[in-house]
C-alpha cells in the first residue's frame, strides 16, 4: 500500500515534469522520514490493536493531536492559547465516548499495546513537525514519495522477516480496496495532510484528526447499518465543537483588521 502510493506520487511527477528527486539539503531526510511517517505511523498503528482493547488503542492512537501542540510549541514556536487547549480536550472527550463501547469489551491491557497504539501517534507527530520545520517548498511531493517507498520498503522487510506468509489471492476485489488504500488513502491524504501543514499552524491543524473517528463512524453507519448510540452521539458533538472552535479562531484571525494582522505578524518574527 505505501510502496504504491509513493510510487504513485512519482508518475504523478513524471507526468507533471517536476524533479524526480529532492534537493540534497532535503534528500537526507528520505530516511528519518520514511522511518517515522511510514514504517513505525503505520506498523504500530495496526499491531496495537492486537496486543489491547480497540477502544483503548482508538483513544491512544488519537492523542495525536496533543503531541502535536505540544511540539509545535516547543520546535515550531507556535502559542498555545486558551482556545485550542479548550478545542483539544473537547476533542479528546469526544474520542474517548467514541470508543467507550469497544473500550467495554472484553480485551487486553498489555504495556506492549499501550507503547505500540502511542508509538503511532508520535511518531506521526514527530514527523508532521519534521516536515513543518523542513518547508520542502516545490520538492514536497518527491519527498512524501520517495519517504513512503523507504518506509514502506523498509515495513515490507519486517513482515518478511516476522510473519508468515498466507499467499495472497489477488481477486478482484482484493486489487480494488488496495488501489483504493494506496491512491486515496495513502499518496492523496499523505500529500494532501503534509501540503496544508506548510500553509497552517500546525497546532491548531492537528485539532482536525479528531474528524477521522468521526468518518469512520459514518462510513460504518452507510456501509453495514450499525446505528448511533447516545455515548457515540456525544463524541461526535464533542469533537465538532473542538472542531468548530478552531474553525472560529482560524475566521477570527483572518477577518481581523490589517494593524492587528501586521502586529501580530512582527510578533511572529520576534
């Protein structure tokens, strides 16, 4: 899936006749990059659930977003202000009702789940601030591409080396969810969550993961009928109203007058 749709990205530069290859000075990132965005985001990401509850690993895995502040304010220089911090745990509370019912069933609390369900969450942080700070400009999808074809080479040698081959039946069905997965989960939403982070705080960016549940839950609803609960119910309300406060806040900023934009501006710089 990842070799894919980094492979992907790279016809799509071909096509396009941009430079198939980062500049030197981004170049040497491919690795650290193709480590933490796709080898350790995506393994840990599917081997926690084996070892824990999904709903423990479903509010784990979501604490992306507070990492994210947290090191945006650290590395990026990024405030955290009242507002997003109120957003943040609207959203947290609202994950967290989200995966109450999984989170009441019979399951796991193994310290190795735990380590593995926030392993991809900060690592996926980690790398989102990485690429903030990087400011790849022109070179941005040669570098997502050429980090999901490394980490995804790199995945591919651990399953190799850890699990035991099924075979695969490569039917019809089988090739259309993968294209489905590589195309549009990977290459798109890979380039596309990356592009908006060179153009928006990455604080206050991070706050809209907290929808990612909440399509899941829907497309569960549209595809096998499952209803919503009152718990699910006031996740969802909960994590549109962090939503909706980092919506106002981002609307607040642009629609202030040109003096209060150009101060805080040169605050910025300082």
């Amino acid at each position: 899936r990842t070799i894919l749709g980094g492979l992907t990205l790279v016809l799509v530069l071909v096509i396009r006749r941009k430079r198939l290859w980062p500049r030197a000075s981004l170049a040497r990132w491919i690795l650290p990059l193709g480590v933490l965005a796709t080898t350790l985001t995506f393994g840990t990401m599917f081997a926690g659930p084996a070892y824990i509850g999904a709903g423990l690993a479903a509010v784990l895995g979501n604490t992306q977003p507070l990492i994210i502040i947290v090191l945006a304010a650290l590395f990026l220089g990024e405030r955290i202000s009242l507002s997003k911090a109120a957003a943040l745990l609207f959203g947290l509370a609202g994950v967290s009702l989200l995966a109450l019912p999984a989170w009441r069933q019979p399951g796991g609390s193994d310290l190795f789940g735990i380590v593995l369900a926030l392993g991809s969450a900060f690592s996926a942080a980690v790398a989102s601030v990485i690429m903030k700070r990087l400011r790849p400009g022109e070179d941005l999808m040669s570098l997502i591409a050429w980090q999901l074809v490394v980490g995804g080479g790199l995945l591919f040698a651990v399953s190799l080396s850890f699990e035991v081959s099924q075979g695969i039946v490569w039917t019809g069905t089988f090739v259309g969810i993968l294209l489905i997965l590589a195309l549009a989960g990977t290459a798109l939403s890979t380039w596309l969550w990356f592009w908006l982070l060179q153009r928006a705080e990455a604080g206050r960016l991070s706050l809209y993961l907290f929808l990612v549940p909440v399509l899941g839950l829907f497309a569960a609803m549209a595809s096998f009928d499952e209803r919503l609960g009152a718990l699910q119910a006031g996740g969802v309300a909960l994590i549109l109203l962090a939503v909706m406060r980092a919506m106002f806040k981002v609307r607040t900023e642009s629609a202030a007058p040109f003096p209060a934009r150009a101060t805080q501006a040169v605050r910025r710089m300082q």
